[in-house]
C-alpha cells in the first residue's frame, strides 16, 4: 500500500534512425547515472548497482533520507523501467522526483509509453496531470486510510513502522507506532484516522520546493533514525553532522520561527567542537526545552537484522559496517561485535537440526548456554593478550533449523562480561521473534 511512480520509457522517434531501435543497457543506464547525480547533487545520498531477478543491471538511486531509492533498470524489450516509492517522504517529494523525471526525459530524449500487459501510471495522477490539489488530495486520503488500517491491526498490540522507508533496524521504543520522524502514540493514530490531515507531520517532505521545512525534515530523518550522539568515530560520521548543521542553519535562516529541536542542535555543535554563529541563541533556547523529549532512536538500543532470518541487539550508538560483504561489525572505542550467518546442511543437502549444527560446531567442553525457542546457543569467555593489547572476548554460535550463526564479542573490561552475554543472547532468528508491523508499502 504505497504512493509512486511506476513508468516505462522508450527513445522518442524523433531520435530513431530507422535502423535497430537502442536500448537501455548498462552503458545507457551510466549515462542517466552521471545525469541524475549531477542534476540532483544537492539531494543525493548515494546511487548504487544492482541485479534484478534475470541478472539485468539496475540502478538505484537515494534522494531523500525518508524515501525509498529510485529504480531504473531496462525491460525485457529494451525499454526503460523507473520506480519510485514516494509516500514516505511525502508530497514534495513526489513533485520533485516528478519534476526531475520529466527534465530526465527531454534531455535523453525518452517517451513514457503505456503497455498492453502492465499497468504504467503515477498513482496520484500527478505526473500527467501537474495537479498539485489533486497530488496532496491524494496523499491526505492515503494516510487516512493507512492509520486506519493500522489502528485495526494494532488492536493485539504489536508495533508498527508507519511510512517508514526498512534500513535493516528495529528500533527499541515504547510507544506502538514509529515514524521516522519520531513515535506515535495509539492517541494520535485516532486523530489521524478522524482527520488524516493532521498524519503529515510524519513527512519529511511535505510543501513544494526546498524551503525552511523541506531543510528542517531532511535535518530532523537524519537526528532520529542515523545519528550516534555522540562524538564521531568516523569521516563519514563527522560529514553528516555537518550535513545536519547545513540543513538547521538553511531552515533558520528561511523561518526561524519553526519548531527546532534546540537541545539536540546543541549537542550536534558540541560534537563537532566548531564555532557557530547561532551559538548562544542555540543554548538559549536548549535550556527553556529542558522538558522536551529527545530526537533521537539511536539513542536506545536497536536491533540489526543481519539476513537469512537473523538478528541481533546492539547499542544503538555503535558504527556499524559489513566486512567482505558478510560479515556484520559493530563498534564504539573500547567494544566491538562481529556476527558472520551461514547455511548448514548434511552430505545430501537436508538442512541440519540446532543442536546438530552444535554438535558439529562445538565451542569447548563446558560453555555457556541459551535457548530461545528454536534457537539454541553455546558461548565462551578467554582472555586475549600480546605485547600491544591485552582484552576480553566471548566467541560464541547460535543455531536454529538449517542455519547457524558465529559471533565474536571484544571488550575492555571484565565488568563488561555480562553485557557481552547478553549481546550474544539477542542473536535471534526470525521462526524465533513476532516481527514487527510495517505499513509503508
């Protein structure tokens, strides 16, 4: 259940010679890709390659931290296929993929063409309309009826993740309805459900154009759902706090009479230890909000789902990257968590029973041990040093039926002895865990 573009383009026959029509192969994919990221620099978060199900290259492209990334990728006819999510971040959004799809088209020289088998349409009618009362119509109608749904299904009181773009994370809150702009409470869910226009303060991008809100939804997507807070570990770390203090000033300098998340400004320009003009207005302001609630996910655990059914519980402040494509690190200063998931089958190909793959992969005579349903684990504590070094480790497996998974624990500290137990005992299998409601699509 979800609002976009779903389109297929072809070489307009101005540019047709008579001769094999082209096609939108990888090379012409490239060219749309330098195109789209220089048009787009300012939006861009990243663009990346991919496979489709025939082996077929496909681009994707992020535009917004809200919204889902965009597709192209050709057809089996040669034609062009462009797919963008839009409802998460919003009716701006919509307008501006809209916009930028159509300059796409006049520059390349594409016509968007309909087919007789698959059904080829902007969803709020918007790209071949330009009716922008129509376009918001649309988006208010859809989050009306998506909290309704919702409030229908929340009734046996499972969480949901409500126009919220998947990363791989759960986030550990209280509340039963997660936006990426922040928890909802099931109080709110019944305003929306009466009055769906009060649902738009979960978009990022919701006004045309890229004014102060535009600037304060990209800043506040960034605060809730990326964001350590605390000092950064890493380049990229420091880049997107500045990246944040970018959009607040743009916002503030457009309407500074928004509302501002002022104490966690503050904390942004105390981590990047720079001089800012703002400053003391900044700090003013943090004092007289100290009962504000925090912005910010990461600053409670979260949960990784690791593939293949896996997941495990992390701070929510720790980096995160994959070594050599698989295996999952997490780290701060002093700890570090490293989870690698695999298949395990027999001679014949039968997948293997939990406490078989144990028995195969025993750990030491006496370990510790865990079970979580089908999930069963054995664990053990050694400790680790050289001339350099000296710390604790927990290496451990998890096992549930036909797949297992290895995870090593380092830390400082023996104190820290249970907090790597129970790292080790978060790591779960989905067969093992209720999975979490989401309704973005």
């Amino acid at each position: 259940m979800s609002l976009g573009l779903y389109l297929k383009g072809q070489f307009a026959s101005e540019r047709l010679t008579g001769q094999q029509p082209p096609i939108f192969d990888r090379r012409k994919l490239e060219e749309l890709e330098t195109w789209l990221t220089n048009v787009a620099f300012d939006e861009l978060e990243w663009s990346q390659w991919t496979d489709d199900d025939d082996g077929n290259p496909c681009l994707m492209v992020l535009l917004h931290p809200g919204a889902e990334p965009i597709m192209l990728s050709p057809c089996e006819d040669g034609s062009l296929l462009v797919a963008a999510a839009t409802s998460s971040a919003g009716p701006g959004y919509h307008i501006f993929v809209c916009d930028l799809v159509r300059k796409l088209s006049q520059v390349h020289g594409i016509d968007w063409v309909a087919d007789d088998q698959n059904e080829f349409v902007d969803e709020t009618g918007y790209f071949e309309s330009g009716d922008k009362v129509k376009l918001y119509s649309e988006f208010e109608l859809w989050i009306g009826a998506l909290s309704k749904r919702v409030k229908e299904l929340s009734k046996n009181g499972a969480k949901f993740h409500l126009a919220m773009p998947f990363d791989g994370h759960q986030f550990d809150v209280p509340e039963p309805i997660l936006t990426q702009l922040g928890p909802r409470s099931l109080d709110w869910l019944d305003l929306v459900s009466a009055k769906p226009l009060c649902g738009r303060d979960i978009f990022p991008w919701w006004e045309d154009g890229h004014g102060a809100e535009y600037h304060l939804g990209r800043a506040l997507c960034y605060m809730w759902n990326t964001v350590r807070w605390r000092e950064p570990l890493t380049e990229k770390e420091a880049e997107l706090l500045e990246r944040i203090m970018e959009h607040l000033d743009s916002a503030y300098s457009l309407d500074p009479d928004l509302q501002y998340p002022w104490k966690e400004w503050a904390q942004v320009i105390d981590f990047l230890g720079c001089d800012y003009e703002y400053e003391d207005q900044i700090e003013t302001m943090a004092e007289k909000a100290l009962n504000a609630k925090l912005v910010g996910y990461r600053r409670q655990g979260v949960r990784k789902n690791l593939g293949g059914g896996w997941s495990v519980g992390v701070p929510g402040n720790f980096v995160e990257e994959l070594e050599e494509g698989q295996t999952f690190l997490a780290f701060d200063e002093t700890r570090n968590v490293r989870v690698t998931c695999m298949s395990a089958s027999d001679s014949n190909g039968q997948s293997l029973d939990a406490l078989d793959i144990l028995q195969k992969i025993k750990v030491i005579d006496d370990p510790l041990k865990y079970e979580h349903g089908p999930v069963h684990g054995r664990a053990f504590f050694e400790r680790v040093a050289d001339e350099e070094s000296a710390f604790w480790m927990l290496r451990g497996v998890s096992a549930a039926h036909g797949t297992f998974s290895q995870i090593t624990i380092c830390f400082e500290t023996e104190s820290e002895q249970l907090w790597a137990v129970e790292t080790w005992k978060s790591l779960d299998h989905r067969s093992a865990q209720q999975k979490p409601g989401r309704t973005h699509d």
